[in-house]
C-alpha cells in the first residue's frame, strides 16, 4: 500500500500474528513506525516480512511467541522495548478460525479460540500498557470480526471470541483516554485471506460489493487509527456492507 505521510516515524509497533494475511499488510503500512512482527509458527514467514520491512527503510525484528501464554508475551514485550524501544503502537491481531457446528465443538476447542483470540489480546495489552502510560501516548487497535455481530460462518466459539474483542476494546477505551491512549476495533468479513481458504460459505455474493476484501484494505482503517488521536472506543466495519447498523 503506497503511504505518503510519515508521521509514525519515531513510533514503534508491535502486530501479532504478522506473518500473513492482514498482520502481514498491518506491518508493511506503517507509515513510517518501526514494526516487531510476532508469530508463533510461521518463523520463515516472519522473516520474509522483516526484510519487506526493512526494505522500505524501517527497523524490523521478529518475536516467536505465543500471545495466548502469558510469560511468552513478557519475553516478546522485554525484546522489543530492547530491540527498538517503548511500543507506542498496538495491533492484537493473532487469531485463529475453525469452521465447527454448533454440536461439534468440544470444550478444548473452545478454549483454544477463546484463549488464542481474545485472552491474547488481554495479556499483550497487559504487557503494553505501562510504557504507553509513561509516554502518555498509545494506540491500540484490536482486530474483531463481523461475526461480532452476526454470527458469521465459523462457529459460536469463534463469534463469541471476536464479541469478547468488543468488550475489552470499550473497557480499555474508557480506562485508558485519560492516558493519551486509544482503543479501537476493527471488524472485517470475508477478508481474501488463507484463513476463510476453503471454507465453501465464504462466498463473495454474500457481501453486498458483490467481491472479498483485501488485507491491504483492512491494513489501512488500522493505520488510519494509529494515526488519529480522536477516534476511541469505535468498531469501524470493513465488511462491503454486510452489516449495517
């Protein structure tokens, strides 16, 4: 995505689960920020990432870590702050989505959508918060679902987490304004990514623009909000207008 200001320069921020899809183009957006890329598998990913990265001219490192495990995010937060400095800029975007009825979910895969989803974006925000409150400027920006609203075509499992991502994202708005830090929510659907890959519901004429969303259009409401101070607390929909309220 071409950027022509730069004002993040000087800033650095950190997005999870940036080894693809919309973490990948949330990283090469950045207007100018220094990026850590987190990942948990997809180490070679990463890397091809950290080099895009470098290659317009930012510092970039990338952070194995699993977001969902709390003493993994301490290490990922001390090797950033070591690496490039204080994280001014968030983006909880680790997340993952398995297609389940209803009657097919267990108990262990709930758990693992609720942890990876949303109990991740709790713990690196956890993590980051108090360097933002020390230089009275933070922005967040949590990456929910349109199946917040909806329901959406994974499973109740997956709904609830992004639902969950609401909540946190109101509570740590109304928290943190008085500290120079906002939070925001974005909500996509049916983003082309590997992530609705084979899912046969995942069909463009389900989205009133009649085509899938690119990451690099979610990348740029993201960046959008790193860049406003005034927006807080709001969910912006990057949807085609499959949900309009």
């Amino acid at each position: 995505m071409a950027v022509d200001r730069q004002e993040l320069v000087g800033r650095v921020a950190l997005v999870t689960g940036a080894s693809r899809g919309i973490g990948r183009a949330v990283a090469l957006a950045g207007a100018g920020a220094d990026v850590a890329v987190d990942y948990r598998e997809r180490g070679q990913d990463a890397e091809a990432v950290r080099v895009a990265v470098e290659r317009l001219g930012r510092r970039c490192v990338t952070v194995g870590a699993d977001v969902a495990v709390g003493s993994d995010v301490t290490r990922m937060v001390d090797l950033v702050h070591r690496e490039l400095g204080p994280i001014g800029i968030l983006v909880n975007n680790a997340g993952i989505a398995r297609s389940q009825a209803a009657e097919d979910i267990t108990e262990a895969d709930w758990d693992e959508i609720l942890d990876t989803n949303l109990k991740s974006a709790f713990l690196v925000t956890r993590g980051v918060v108090p360097g933002m409150r020390a230089a009275h400027w933070g922005r967040i920006v949590n990456l929910s679902s349109v199946a917040a609203h909806v329901g959406g075509i994974i499973g109740p499992h997956y709904s609830a987490s992004k639902a969950g991502m609401l909540g946190l994202t109101h509570s740590y708005a109304s928290i943190l304004a008085g500290a120079g830090i906002t939070v925001n929510a974005v909500a996509p659907a049916l983003i082309d990514t590997a992530m609705i890959a084979g899912n046969p519901q995942a069909r463009p004429e389900r989205i009133p623009v009649g085509r899938l969303g690119t990451s690099e259009e979610v990348a740029e409401v993201v960046l959008m909000l790193a860049r406003n101070g005034y927006i807080n607390g709001q969910t912006i929909n990057v949807d085609g207008g499959l949900y309009m309220h």
